[in-house]
C-alpha cells in the first residue's frame, strides 16, 4: 500500500467514525505534544517530580505518577484548615476561641510566632490565617492541638481522600493513628497524591467542602499565600489559589490558575533532589512555574 492510499484509507475511517473520532484524534495528539514539553523540561531536573492537573472547566487531565503517595510537607495544612471551618460550621468551635502562645509551642521554620513573647493572646480565626497565609508552623500546631490529627484525617476519610492524611504536629508530637505507623513514618508531617490534592481543589472550587461560602472563604484565604514562588510564578497577574510546601530536598506546590483559557488545578511534588537550596530560584520553582505554563498551554482551552 503507498504512503497515499494509507493516508486516505485513515481520513476515509475517520470520517465513516464520525465527528468524535476526529475529536478524540486531536485530544490525543495535544496531550502528545503537552507530553513532550512537560519531559523535556524534566530532563533538566534532578530529582523525582510527581504531577496531575485539571482544567476544571473541560475536564482534560495531565499527570504524571499522579496516584502515587508523596510528602506533602505543609501542602497537608489545607486539610487542617478544612477541618476548622468545619468545627466552626458546625457550632463546635468560634473563630474568637482564644489561642494562648507559650515558650514550649514556639517552633522553627516558616513563620513569625515565634518573634513574639510568650503569653501573646490570638483567635482561632488568627491561628488559621497565619498558617495559611504565612505558612507559620507554630500557629499550624495551635490549630492541631484544637482540632487534633485524628479528627483532621476523618474529616479527609469523608471527603472521599483516601490517601490525605495528617501524621502528627510540626516537628513532632500529637501523632494520629496513621502517623503512628512504622510505613508512614518516611512522610513525615504528611501524605497525599497529587491527584487527591485537585480533588480537594476541585471541591472547594465547587462549593462542595462544608457549604458553598465556606469553600469561598478558604480559597479567598489560599489566595492570600505570600512567598508563592512555585507555580506561576512569572504570571503575577493571573490571580491564583494556592498553598506551598517545602523541605531541604523538596517542594510542592497545590493549587488553582485562574486563567482566561480555563480554571487549571495543579498539584506537583518535586522530591529527592541532591543540593539543599533554600532561595527562591531553587531549581524545582523555577520548574514548577515552567511546568505550570506548559500545563496552561497544554490544557487551556
């Protein structure tokens, strides 16, 4: 058979499969593309990287090792800040309930609680802003010894996340019943998969967590992130939801784009890299906001 009769005999089957054939074709063949440029650029990239993303307004997909179990570093505290929306929803505690800072809840790394003198005096509503917003990892654990790991993992379990899980506070203590066994505890602070982290996402973007106005409320917070230095990061414009996570050889990033071409939901671990850098042009930032162009174009509509 000659290269021309084969092409026609492929246009000839397409169009006797109708429309969708044709669809499903040029589906298929931009995910290809999407592909190559999404590997070319982790060739690059010493370490492991673990991605899934969703335009949430088609439903087109990319991932890559997306179901498999990562560190989520502080990404885990979106699900302690689920459950404190839902302790509040639900009349079992008031964003005015009063945190008190004490010299033995001071803890490291991201941060400005512990700057502060002992004996300082904050609101529930503060505790998970700071976390949120700043990161803070002794706000962070005021807001676990509230609502406790146990509970913030239920409240995943109902969801539908499977594997979203809470192993214990920042930098130790308080550990749930997950984190109390010997296989999670390479997790550390926490465990999920990039898929379930766009679940998440999507949810909240649909109004789905608690109610339609909480989950409103948590994205406007998410909003908020300072030091977002991941994805889209060179797009300061296009306004983005999003919550990071980093450790000496990692960094995650979770996320909503709120782009002209389509809501993207992007979660990308980027693990086991072999130099410590704590600046912002660390290697897999600056990866994650090439990738999440890359994901725009490739998924946008």
């Amino acid at each position: 058979m000659t290269e021309t009769l084969f092409r026609f005999m492929v246009v000839l089957g397409l169009l006797l499969a109708g429309p969708g054939a044709f669809a499903q074709t040029d589906q298929a063949a931009k995910h290809a593309a999407l592909d190559q440029r999404v590997q070319a650029e982790l060739k690059q990239f010493k370490g492991k990287v673990n991605l899934f993303a969703r335009n949430l307004d088609t439903g087109v997909i990319y991932e890559l090792g997306g179901d498999d179990r990562v560190q989520t570093a502080s990404t885990i505290k979106i699900a302690i800040m689920v459950e404190a929306f839902a302790r509040v929803a639900e009349g079992k505690a008031k964003w005015s309930d009063e945190l008190v800072l004490t010299k033995e809840k001071k803890v490291g790394g991201s941060g400005i609680l512990q700057e502060f003198a002992d004996g300082l005096r904050l609101t529930f509503r503060d505790g998970v802003s700071l976390m949120m917003i700043m990161s803070d990892n002794t706000a962070t654990n005021l807001v676990i010894d509230v609502l406790t790991a146990d509970a913030i993992n239920a409240r995943m379990e109902s969801l539908g996340l499977k594997e979203t899980r809470l192993m214990r506070r920042v930098f130790g203590g308080g550990e749930s019943a997950e984190g109390k066994k010997e296989e999670n505890k390479r997790f550390g602070l926490g465990r999920t998969t990039p898929h379930e982290m766009v679940m998440l996402l999507e949810k909240l973007e649909r109004g789905e967590v608690i109610s339609p106005a909480a989950s409103k409320e948590m994205l406007d917070l998410m909003k908020r992130e300072q030091g977002t230095n991941g994805i889209w990061r060179e797009q300061w414009r296009v306004s983005k939801a999003t919550k990071s996570g980093a450790l000496d050889a990692l960094r995650s990033n979770v996320g909503i784009l709120y782009h002209p071409r389509g809501r993207i939901a992007i979660a990308i671990t980027c693990n086991e890299m072999p130099e410590v850098n704590w600046t912002v042009d660390n290697p897999a930032l600056l990866l994650m906001s090439r990738l999440s162009e890359i994901l725009v174009d490739g998924l946008g509509k």
